[in-house]
C-alpha cells in the first residue's frame, strides 16, 4: 500500500483521534507558551503546519489567538484527504498534498509548525522547510527521534505485530473456523497449528509491555469469541472479518516501520539545520526533549528564526 493511502486509511480509522489526543496532552503547554510569543509579535502571522494531520498544532494556534484577538493566516497541509477533512469546521485554509513537493514560494511564512509530521516525507522535506520561512520568521517542529521513547514503544510494538504476521495467526484460527464449520472430522490438525502460532505471539506480546500488546490481546479476544461461538457466525462474514484483521495488523506494523523510518539520530538532526542555514535561516537549534518522569527523551525540538 502506499504512503499516502495507508494515511488515509489510518485517518478513516478510529486510533488517529486518539492518537492526536495523546500528541496534543504532551506538547500542549509547550505550543501555547511558544505560539503566543510568536502571535505577540506578529498577531496576523501566514503559518504553515506541515503534515498537520487533524489540526493537533493548528487547533492550539486557533485557541492561542482567539484568546489574545491575532488573527494569523493559517495554512494546514497533509498528505491524507482524510485528516484535511477533519478541519472542514476550522478558520484554516487547507491543502491536500505531499510535503516534499510543497507549492509555497520562498519565505512566504511568517510561522512553520509541524508535529510529529514532516518528518515523514522524509529528511528533505524537513530541510526543506528552512526555504519557506521568512524574514522575521519563526519554525518550531517537533519530530521523532532515533531511539527515544517513541521510537523504542515503536519497536515493541513491531516485535509484537512481526509475530502476528510472521505465525500468519489470523490465517491459523481461519483454518480452525473453516474446519469446524465446513466438516464434521476432527479438527486437531488446525487447532495445534493455531495452538503452536498463538504460542509464539503470547511470548512476544509477554515480552513487549506496549500498545501493541493490547491490540494482540483484543484480537485474541475477538477470535476465541468467534471460535467458540462458531455456529453463530457464518463464512460468508467471516472471511471479510479474517482479511480485514490481517489488514490490521499490517496496517499498524506499516506505521510503526515509517515511524521508524521518519526519526532522527543527531547526525541527521545536525544535517537538517546545516540546510537550513545553508538555505538563509539566520538562527537555528535543535534540542532533544525529555518529558517528565523519562530518563530518556522522547522527540527533537527544532527551532529556527529569521532576522527582519
Ligand atoms: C503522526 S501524524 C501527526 C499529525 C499531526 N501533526 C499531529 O500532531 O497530530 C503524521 C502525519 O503526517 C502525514 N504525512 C505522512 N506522510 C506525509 C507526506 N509525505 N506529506 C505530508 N503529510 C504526510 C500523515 O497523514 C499524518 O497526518
């Protein structure tokens, strides 16, 4: 599947809101703190959020100004129709469209923003980004980093979902299903089949204290239910059911892979801001975060400013 649809499909689903839920509590207090100092200095500030998804920046930019009468200019843009819809009721203009091929000329924004977003077109598009700013500008980006908590939850979870997908489990209760549905022999050969797989997944789902592990634990749920409560299904539904858990699974590990792919070390880091003095910004840092009660840190913190 490509990028751009497995996007979509992710925006249709019911994990993104949650998702975005979760992103928005942690970053909060840092975007508001932030964007009112940018909103003080420039109350009709063109801001751009880069991979916006459903507006997790752009609503706290809304309510920032709101509260301080700015009025900025607000451009969110995503690779996902999908997740553009979800702002259909915001005072934004949106765009649909891939961030590494951004129509916008240079310097044409005051603000760039983006969360957990521009990363995943890749590490130049976020280099690409420095272009956009202009003079007098800010960019605050918050993006993921390799190795840090977000990362290391990632693979944990890939561990999970490789062995979901590696053992085929799903295919394995189909087969017991189809067996004691369609036959009246016995069925011991699908059942140790599915005996020795769901093995295999429980040890990973033990080992991987995660999301994941949860998700695991719901499918397992779901098809002992199916399993046991057999002559209440029937094939006709099942097999959409069976494809679309195996989809599922795939799904999520397709994330978790770009969400690994999409996250920095400190060399790549370093690079971005080296384009982006190369490209005209006049400051720029990048600084990994911690949050409370992690030994480790979590994101980068890329901030960037023009001169007048
Ligand atoms: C983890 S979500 C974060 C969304 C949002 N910034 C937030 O904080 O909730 C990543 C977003 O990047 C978008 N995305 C992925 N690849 C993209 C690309 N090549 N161009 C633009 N957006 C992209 C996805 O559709 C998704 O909305």
């Amino acid at each position: 599947m490509d990028q751009a649809r497995s996007w979509n499909d992710y925006w249709l689903g019911d994990e993104a809101m949650s998702a975005t839920q979760r992103a928005s509590e942690l970053f909060r207090d840092s975007w508001r703190e932030w964007l009112t100092g940018v909103f003080s200095d420039n109350p009709k500030a063109r801001m751009l959020d880069a991979a916006c998804g459903a507006g997790a920046v752009t609503r706290e930019a809304i309510a920032v100004a709101e509260g301080m009468k700015a009025e900025p200019d607000i451009v969110c843009v995503d690779i996902a129709p999908a997740a553009i819809a979800k702002l259909a009721d915001a005072p934004v203009t949106t765009l649909t469209a891939d961030a590494k091929a951004l129509p916008f000329e240079a310097g044409e924004f005051d603000v760039l923003v983006s969360q957990f977003g521009v990363e995943y077109a890749g590490q130049e598009a976020l280099s690409s980004m420095g272009r956009l700013l202009a003079p007098s500008g800010r960019a605050l980006m918050i993006a993921h980093m390799a190795n840090g908590t977000i990362a290391k939850e990632c693979s944990d979870n890939l561990h999970v979902l490789q062995t979901l997908i590696e053992t085929d489990i799903v295919s394995k209760v189909s087969d017991v299903y189809m067996a004691l549905t369609s036959t009246t022999r016995a069925v011991d050969e699908e059942v140790e089949a599915f005996r020795e797989a769901a093995e295999k997944c429980g040890a990973a789902a033990e080992a991987h204290a995660c999301p994941a592990r949860d998700f695991a634990v719901q499918l397992f749920a779901d098809c002992s239910n199916v399993l046991n409560n057999h002559q209440a299904y029937r094939p006709e539904d099942m097999r959409p059911w069976f494809d679309g858990q195996r989809q599922a699974i795939d799904a999520y590990a397709g994330r978790m892979n770009d969400m690994l792919k999409a996250s920095l070390d400190e060399a790549q880091a370093q690079s971005v801001l080296e384009d982006w003095r190369r490209q005209g910004v006049e400051q720029c840092s990048v600084t990994p975060i911690t949050l409370e009660g992690d030994s480790q840190a979590t994101a980068w913190r890329f901030e960037a400013r023009n001169a007048a």
